[in-house]
C-alpha cells in the first residue's frame, strides 16, 4: 500500500501537470487513505502550485499551464473542501493565510491578463477567488463582495483613464460605512504604491507572486485586528 | 467573394456561443498548442534574427492553420465570428501593397517590405499609449515631430485636459482626443510640415474619440488610426465601431493585435503563430490597410526582450514570403530617455524590423508608461533602420549585432523598478526643444560604439 508521501506526490504532480481529472482522483486517493487534509492542501496542492509559480516566473511556464493549474486546483479544492472546513474547526479556526477575494477590472477597461495571472495564483495558494471579469461596476464589485462575504477586494486597471474609478471604489465604500469590512488591493500597469496610498487602498504589488504575497498579509492583518476588536 | 462588413457583424451576432473562459484556454490555447506540436516549432533564444526560409514559412503555414480552425471571437456578444478558408485567403490576397500617408509635399508612401529589403523602411515617430499630462504633450510630439528624419508621427496620450483628468467612457474623451489632434496638426503646422501622416485618436479607449475626431480638420482621411484585437483573437463592439467609423470616411486602418509572449500561445513559437493568425483574421475584422506588429512579453512588457524580438522577426519575415503586405513594427523599450540602455535597445530592435521586413515605429521608451520619450531616441531608430538597410546588413549579421547589443542591455529586465529614466522635460531644453547635453553625449557615444560593431553606414 503507498505511504503518505506517495499520495502527496501524486496530488503534486497533478497540479504541475495541470490535469483537473488527475488532482481530483489523486486527492480523493489520498482523502480515502486518511491522509491529513492540511497535509493533502499544503504539501501536496500548494507544492505543486509553488512549482508552476516558480516556473512561470522563471519562463518555462506560460499562461496556459498557469490557467491549467488554476483549473486542477478548483477541481481538487471542490473535494478537499469540505474536509478542510472540518479540520478548521478541529484547530479552532486558525485558518492558514488565505481567504475570499472578489477580483475585477474595473468599469471601462477591458484588459485582464494581468487580473487573471493573479487570480490564478490566488486560486493556485488557496483563496477562493470570484472573478467578475472586466469592465466591471464598482457598485457590483462592492455588492458582490458583501454577498459572498469576501476578505478582500482585488480590482485592476491598465489604462491610466479607467485608474480613477479604483479611487470611485474605495470612496464608495467609504461612504458605504464599508471599509473597514473589505481589505482592498489595486493593480495595473500604471499603477503605483504612491498611487494606491492617495486613493486610500490597501496596497498594490508589481507581479503576480507579489500580488499572492500582499493578499496575505492582508489577510493576516485583517485577521489580527478582529482578533483584538475580538478581544 | 469579399465580405460586407455587414456579414462580420452578422456573424458576431449570430455566430456559435462560447464562454469567454472556454475560448481563452479551450479554443486558442489548446489548439494553438496542438499546432506548435504538429508542426515541431521551437526557437532559439541565439537565433534572434532567423535565416531559416523553412521556419518562416512554417509559422505562416501555422498561423493560417490556427485563423482558419478557430476564426475570431466577439467579446460584446459572446459569439464565434467563423471564416471560410477561401475568404482569408482573399483577404490576403487583397492586402494594399502600397498605402500614401498624409497629403501634399509631406506624403509619404508605406509599402510591403522584403527580407533584407535595400529600401529605406518609413520612420513612424511616437510612443502610442504613453499617459502624457497636458503640458508635457506638446514638447514631447515636437521633439520627434521636428526631426528630419521622421516620415510620419504618432503621439501618446492625454491623461488631463484643463487639468482634469480624462476618464474612459465620459464626455471628456471627446474633448481630449479632439485637443490632442489640434495639438499635433498645430506641431505639424509649427514644424513645417503640415500634410505629414499621423497615427492618432489615441487619448480615448472608447470609441468616442475615434467618432468625435473623423473629420478633416482633426483625421484627416489621408491619416490613420488603431482598430486593435484584443488579447487573443478577439474584437469588441468598441473596436467594431472604430472599423465602422472609417468606412466611407476613409481613414487608414491601422490592425493592432498585441499578442502576449509567454500568454495564451505560451512560448514564443505559439506566440508567432497567434501574431500570424490575428493579422489574417484582422484584414477582415479590423478592415486592415496595414498591420502594427507589436507582441509584448509577458513579464516584462518590453518590444525588446529576446522572445518578443524573435516573434517580431518571424512574423515579419513569415509575410514577406508568403503573404506581402505592409508591416509597422513597434519599438517599446524597457529603458526610458537619459538611459543608455534605450539607445542600445532602440537601435537592437530597429535592427531586427528593419532587417526582416518591417517599417519602424517607436519609440514607446519605459514601456510606453510614462512620458520619459523623446525625439533622440526616434532619431536613432531611423538611422540605424536607414544604415541597416543601406548597407544590406544580412539576416546573420543581423543576428550577430542584435545579440552583442542584447549583452549591454539585457539586465535592464531583472531591475526592480524598471529602466524608466527620465522625463521629456528632464531630457530636453523645452526652449530650444534640444536634448539636454548628457543626454545627447550618450547618444553620440552608442553610435560611435554602433558603428564599430559594424554598422558603419550609420550617419
């Protein structure tokens, strides 16, 4: 019978494969063999998702596998989900660095790759992410971002003419009473931390692996100052 | 039988649904994966600019294999706009050879470029994209405007008019891009050359600038315009509508499919053949009178990294084999003015156009992010263009120049914060509108260093 690590290597290996059907099988192999969820997430998923970031970030991986990998990961996720949420329960909620993102570009701007890098590698490191796709209204980024209950707001613009409705969002969410529910990051080409600062957003990061890494912290913090309104 | 336009409407409307996610990663990045496989291509990142007449036919053959099993893709309607073999290849074959740009004693005439062609490529100076507030605007297009040895110009964008900002889909489009038009027919007027051709409407996204300036005191019909594909193989109703616009108007269609190196045709190989694939779709969907090569990579942005320069050099060189037809290549350096590295990427990107068939156009220096362009370094992408082409600079010199000057800028890609140096105001006397000195001492000194690498025709 295969060890644990067989099974983790073959979850692993699916994802860098980006084959859907494959980390779905391997993932429910490794639930039936009473494999630790977290290990199956950590050691398995997210090991292979580092790969492909890796490799895309090196060059030998391009979008498609990118896109490949976010699509097996879904699919393993889907199966893995329920186990995890009873794990976190066990553990009393200390759930690890990740969290609901509403992504979007914004109204008026329909470039997406770069939201969509990101969103894959948020997807690929375990957010659940709800992609609203471009030229998207900032009254249904917020309303979809109350609806699913999201940590964060992710909202992107390549052109510099569709950068002041970034600044639209953040206003009307203040204006809401809603900021303080909703961490919010921006991005595009043009934008810049000086930019993200004056319009009063969370922060931007200047690729996607940095993008992963500021939605963490994010997270982090937004988890810690409940902690202490908590306390 | 040429289509109506009218037929690629009904089609956008009518056509098979897919999901946008299903024709990103379905339709055009497995197919265009299969048909790397099929047709085993590979590049080598040393081989820049190709001497491989197999290849460059293998790409087109490639590309043509890709337009004809997936045709385009209407993003308003969530539609396939599917093609018969038969009316791509009249597309094609209905390519204009020769197009005249602006009017008068300042027209110029574009024209289908060969391999190694000893004719001069046509010099089109501008950084297309480049936010740009109100008062820097002028200077910037002045300083390229003003060189001699521009055939034609283009301009960034303006991002504030009257000191508020300019925001897509709002009035102030109009207002803006019909301001940007006055100012570059004022430059034109100012320079001496009023009937040069421009490529301009480039202050609004929407088509409301393209609509509200179709008119022969801002385009002029002789001028030309974007109609753009978007990422991959796709139109819009706004670029639909920018078609429309020059239908009886008459202005020339500039197509401006951005394929991304390393995005939805993965490496470069699958990249070239998408880049080959849009321009076939794009003689119907964006009424082509000539294409605008500009694949950008996926990281880094540049014209000038080693991937986006490859694909550059073989879709030029796969048309003028196989499909002749006018190609504008442009140049977006990582570097911005008062760098080095912009002269050195500048003068390796017009190398591999000019070599392999295309015409020049640039340059969109600091990724065309910032207003940190200038007329010297446009000045610099025609003569080297003018020198490669006078002395019959050969596809393996070429290649041996492209990757010594590769070495001298290369590491501008693992800077941080990017190359972008400086503003146009930072880099030229606004009063005498000339470079500042350091800035036109590093441009003496990297022709000197030009011109012993061998291009010695170099004026």
């Amino acid at each position: 019978m295969a060890n644990e690590q067989t099974y983790l290597e073959e979850v692993k290996l699916a994802i860098i494969d980006g084959d859907d059907k494959a980390s779905a099988v391997a993932t429910r192999d490794a639930l039936q063999a009473d494999v630790d969820p977290l290990a199956i997430l950590n050691d398995g998923l997210m090991a292979g998702a580092d790969v492909v970031g890796q490799r895309f970030e090196r060059g030998i991986f391009f979008l498609p596998q990118l896109m490949l990998t976010g699509r097996a990961l879904k699919a393993a996720m889907a199966i893995i989900e329920p186990r995890l949420q009873e794990r976190y329960a066990e553990d009393g909620g200390n759930k690890a660095d990740t969290g609901v993102v509403v992504m979007a570009t914004v109204k008026t701007d329909i470039h997406d790759i770069g939201k969509n890098i990101v969103a894959s590698m948020l997807t690929a490191s375990g957010f659940q992410v709800h992609d609203l796709g471009v030229d998207v209204p900032i009254k249904r980024i917020i309303a979809t971002a109350q609806e699913v209950n999201a940590n964060l707001i992710g909202c992107s613009a390549l052109l510099t003419t569709s950068m002041p409705f970034m600044r639209d969002l953040v206003d009307l969410l203040v204006a809401m009473g809603e900021r303080q529910r909703f961490k919010v990051m921006v991005g595009g080409a043009s934008v810049t931390p000086e930019f993200a600062e004056k319009i009063g957003a969370d922060g931007t990061a200047q690729n996607a692996v940095k993008a992963v890494q500021l939605a963490q912290r994010l997270i982090r913090a937004q988890r810690e100052q409940i902690g202490v309104s908590v306390r | 039988m040429i289509l109506s336009y009218l037929d690629i409407i009904d089609r956008a409307n009518n056509g098979p649904y897919i999901s946008e996610d299903n024709w990103d990663l379905e339709k055009v990045a497995m197919t265009t994966m299969k048909i790397v496989e099929k047709y085993d291509l590979a590049w080598n990142p040393e081989e820049i600019v190709t001497d491989d007449p197999g290849l460059a036919d293998t790409i087109f053959d490639a590309g043509l294999e890709l337009a004809q099993t997936l045709g385009a893709y209407s993003r308003s309607t969530e539609r396939i706009i599917e093609f018969e073999p038969g009316e791509l290849e009249l597309g094609m074959r209905l390519m204009p050879q020769t197009l005249v740009m602006g009017e008068g004693k300042d027209a110029r005439t574009l024209y289908a470029r060969r391999i190694m062609d000893e004719r001069l490529p046509l010099v089109w100076a501008g950084n297309p994209g480049a936010p740009h507030p109100e008062e820097l605007f002028v200077p910037a297009v002045l300083s390229w405007a003003q060189e001699p040895i521009v055939d034609m110009i283009t301009c960034g964008t303006l991002v504030e008019v009257d000191g508020r900002e300019v925001r897509t889909e709002d009035p102030i489009e109009i207002i803006s891009t019909r301001r940007e038009l006055q100012y570059l027919r004022q430059i034109l007027r100012q320079v001496g050359r009023p009937g040069m051709g421009m490529l301009a409407a480039q202050s609004s996204v929407s088509e409301l600038g393209d609509l509200a300036t179709a008119h022969p005191d801002y385009l002029r019909p002789c001028d030309a315009h974007l109609v753009p594909m978007l990422n991959e193989l796709k139109m819009d109703n706004r670029n639909v509508a920018r078609a429309v616009n020059s239908l009886e108007y008459g202005m020339r269609n500039a197509s401006l499919p951005c394929v991304i190196v390393g995005g939805l045709g993965g490496d470069a190989p699958g990249s070239a053949v998408v880049n080959v694939a849009s321009f076939i779709i794009s003689n119907l969907t964006c009424l082509s009178d000539y294409h605008l090569c500009h694949p950008i990579h996926m990281l880094h942005v540049a014209t000038t990294t080693r991937s986006v320069l490859w694909v550059e050099n073989i879709v030029q060189q796969a048309f003028a084999r196989n499909a002749p037809c006018i190609i504008v290549s442009d140049i977006y350096p990582k570097s911005g003015a008062c760098t080095r590295e912009l002269l050195y990427e500048t003068a390796a990107n017009a190398i591999v156009i000019t070599v392999s068939g295309g015409h020049l156009e640039g340059c969109g220096s600091a990724d065309g992010n910032a207003p940190n362009g200038t007329g010297l370094e446009a000045r610099l992408m025609g003569e080297v263009g003018h020198a490669v082409a006078r002395q019959g600079v050969s596809l393996q010199e070429a290649n041996a120049l492209v990757l010594t000057l590769l070495e001298k800028y290369e590491h501008v890609f693992e800077m941080p914060n990017g190359n972008p140096g400086a503003r146009i105001d930072q880099a030229y006397e606004l009063q005498t509108m000339r470079p500042v000195p350091q800035w036109e001492q590093m441009y003496k000194e990297v022709k000197t260093e030009l011109r012993e690498m061998g291009l010695v025709t170099l004026t």
